[in-house]
C-alpha cells in the first residue's frame, strides 16, 4: 500500500484547512457581535 501524497492533493488538504480556519472565525465573530449587543455595545 503506498501512501503517495500528490501535490493536488496537499493544495486541497491547505485550501480545506484554510476555510475551516476562516468558517471557525466568522462564527466566533458572529458570536462575539451578539454578546456585545445584548449588553448594549451596538
């Protein structure tokens, strides 16, 4: 069984770790911005 890992295949592994990085973050903002306007920062 060769375990051969493309270049392809690394970009895609990158992209997909990037996105879940940006995803992770867009929901913490999010989650951020509602704790601040519950308690009246917005």
């Amino acid at each position: 069984m060769e375990q051969e890992i493309t270049l392809g295949v690394k970009v895609l592994n990158g992209f997909l770790s990037l996105m879940i990085i940006v995803l992770v973050g867009i929901l913490l903002a999010v989650v951020v911005c509602l704790i601040l306007w519950m308690f009246g920062f917005f």
